[in-house]
C-alpha cells in the first residue's frame, strides 16, 4: 500500500528551514542543504556551550591572578589560603570583586595572607 506523505512531509520541512533561517545561500532555502548545515551547526552549538564556561573560568584566573599580584601574593598562595580561612566564594565572585570592588577583594587577601603566615 502506498502512502503519500503529504502535510507531514510539508510541515516537517517548513519548520527545519525555519531553524535554518540566516543560513548562506542554498542553506537556507534547500531542504537538504539545510539539514546538513543545521546538523552541522548544531554540533558547533553544543561543543562551544563546553567551550564558553573554560573560557570564562580562564578569564575569572587571569582577572583574579591580576588582583592577588597587586596585593603580594601569587594565584595559586591565594587559592590554598582561601581554603585555609574558610572562604567559600568562586572564581566567579571572587573575580567580579577583584573588577568592582578592589576594597573588598583586598580585605579578602588580607584574611589570606593571615591564613596562610
């Protein structure tokens, strides 16, 4: 028995070209063009969604490194010495801190340097 597809076929196509709008040339206007451009894409998609986060913790290390070598002391002493007087906050917080609020990041390295002597 043959079965024509359709709406189904129609419908299903319609909305993959949708997510294929902005595409190049044929790659957004071709159904199969399209959905090797968007398979493709969507690998990138999720490969730089890992990508995004080690970036932005290299970005927190290097802005929190910049502030611990203006108050004497390296990366890494920092770290351990967080550890040591039980400080809690994350590379995130901490870097946010070293940008908007050097008096407060200072008080922190303070009660570091104090941990770690």
């Amino acid at each position: 028995m043959r079965v024509k597809t359709g709406f189904v076929r129609r419908r299903r196509h319609k909305k993959l070209l949708k997510q294929a709008r902005g595409f190049f040339s044929g790659r957004h206007k071709h159904f199969r063009k399209a959905k090797e451009q968007l398979e493709r894409s969507l690998v990138y998609a999720y490969r730089d969604r890992k990508n995004n986060k080690r970036n932005f913790r290299s970005l927190w290390i290097t802005r929190i490194n910049a502030a611990c070598r203006l108050h004497g002391i390296s990366y890494s002493k920092f770290i351990n010495g967080l550890g040591k007087a039980n400080i809690g906050l994350d590379r995130k917080v901490l870097a946010d801190l070293a940008m908007n609020e050097p008096a407060s990041f200072a008080a922190i390295a303070d009660r570091v340097k104090k941990a770690i002597a």
